[in-house]
C-alpha cells in the first residue's frame, strides 16, 4: 500500500483529534496504509519535515496549514519527484485558492489522495523559495502589522485594516532590471512577484500569471493617499490601468536595487530588511496534486 506524511501546523487546527480521525478515514477509504504524522515549528516550519518524508520513502506529502506551511513543504520536496497534496487551513490560501483546490478537508482530502497532478513552477528571492508571491513595499507592510490574534478573529479582513495604516506611506525609491534589459529607476508603493496571479475576492493583481510557464510575474504600483489609492485599486480590478502607476514585467530573473533597507514578504512571511532582492523562476520543480478537471 502507497504511505503518505501528513505535515501539519498544530497551530491551525485546534483540537486535533477530529482533524486526524478525517485523516485516518479517507487514508484508509483510498487504499492508502496509515499515514506519518510531523508537526511544524518555529524553528522549522516545513521544508525539514517534507525532506524527512522523502527520506522515509513517503509517496506523497500532505502540507496542512497556511501558505507558509506550503511553501515550506513545497521547498523540501522540490525536485524529489514525490508529490505535494495541500490541506488549505490558513488565512489566504492563495496557492489552493489560484489553481482550484477545494476548500473543504473532505474535498482537499479526495484530491491529495486521487490521481490529478501537474508540474508546477516555483521561484527563489534571495536564495529562499516561494511558490505563490513575493513582495515588498505597502504588501509586506500589511503583512508585518498584521497579528496572528488578529487574523484568527477577523479572517481575511485583518489585512485590509492593516493596509488602511499604510495608504500614505511615501514611495520607495529602487532600480528595476528585467534579464538582460537595462536597469530603470521607479519609484513605487509596492512591488508584487507572483507564480500565480488572483488574491482573495477574485482582485486580478497578475492576470497573466500561470503557474506553470516557466516565467513569473510582476507589477509596480505607485500611488499615495486613499484617492489616488482607490481609484488605481478600481483601474486594476477593471484593468484600465495607467502606465505611470502600474507597470507590468513578465521575466526569469528579476533585481531589485533599493535606496534603503526595506522589509519583504515571502508567502505571507515577513523577511528582514534588505536593499536587494533578486528573483528567479524555477520551471516544473514541484508535482502538485490537482483536480483531475483542473490539470
């Protein structure tokens, strides 16, 4: 019988008896032996655990919890040849959200456990690995005033109230080379990378994002203040986006110079300041489990 490794983030699911018992059921409904259970932790949320599960010949791995917890497992597994199957439990679940997985444990469960999968792409920001966004500017900001008691009472809107703080926030002021183009000097309220490209609410920030053609995405925003805010929230969610305060790269590599130290966010985790980020694709280094209509 086929062995799956269920890591999970004990922090999102509570009471973890009846989350197990689902578990143990649809295992054994799909023919599957008895899974190994690994916790995440503070120290390691992820990657260690999924390269355990190779090591113990698992044949799939199920990452249970938010994004972070995804890409943590998705890092651990890239190019292992075994598969990723995803129990969304977070906040955003942007990953699930973008390439149709369902949202209920039951539905997740029939998909981790069937026959769908595609190859996925992933991408790296300075050496770290992500699979759904990378950013900085008013995107990281939200993130960082963002508490985790916040989000466990309000969901999604914790992040919205967050973004409220920061519509004013001066610019920052960076260099932006795309390839081998020449470098172009912006300045910009946030730059947003995505493997994939709909937030919550169906927001089209990257449209033209797939998470399977080899390249990644960006856009640069650049507004300040609730007007000039709102009207490019409307213009970008209409797409009748102006070029001065929306510009749009598709790209392998990306680098970013910037004129002072700032904060960044890798799959909804914040990371310490930093004055350059470079970003690549890395094509098909991920098998993720699908819905078989959704390959």
């Amino acid at each position: 019988m086929s062995r799956a490794a269920v890591v999970v983030n004990p922090t999102k699911i509570g009471d973890p008896g009846p989350f197990r018992a689902t578990v143990h059921q649809a295992m054994a409904e799909h023919g599957w032996d008895e899974p190994l259970w690994l916790e995440t932790t503070s120290d390691d949320p992820g990657q260690g655990q999924a390269r355990s599960a190779v090591a113990a010949g698992a044949d799939l791995v199920l990452a249970c919890g938010g994004d972070g917890t995804v890409t943590a497992c998705a890092e651990g597994l890239a190019d292992s040849g075994v598969p990723l199957g995803i129990l969304p439990l977070g906040t955003g679940n942007l990953l699930a959200r973008n390439v149709g997985l369902p949202a209920d444990l039951d539905g997740a469960l029939a998909v981790a456990l069937g026959d769908g999968e595609q190859k996925l792409d992933t991408g790296t920001a300075n050496g770290q690995a992500f699979v759904v966004m990378a950013g900085l500017g008013l995107d990281a900001q939200m993130l960082s005033d963002t508490s985790e008691p916040l989000k466990k009472r309000l969901g999604w809107a914790a992040y919205a109230l967050s973004v409220l703080r920061h519509l004013n926030d001066r610019p920052i002021r960076l260099t932006l080379a795309v390839d081998q183009e020449r470098p172009v000097r912006l300045r910009a309220s946030a730059v947003i990378v995505g493997n994939v490209g709909w937030l919550r609410g169906g927001v089209p920030l990257l449209p033209d994002a797939r998470p399977d053609d080899g390249l990644l995405d960006a856009v640069v925003l650049t507004a300040r203040g609730w007007s000039a805010w709102a009207v490019l929230a409307a213009r970008v969610v209409l797409r009748r986006e102006p070029s001065d305060r929306v510009r749009r790269y598709q790209f392998r590599e990306l680098r970013l110079g910037l004129s002072r130290p700032e904060p960044w966010e890798l799959d909804g985790e914040v990371m310490a300041a930093a004055r350059e980020l470079v970003i690549t694709a890395r094509p098909g280094r991920l098998r993720l489990r699908m819905p078989r209509e959704r390959e």
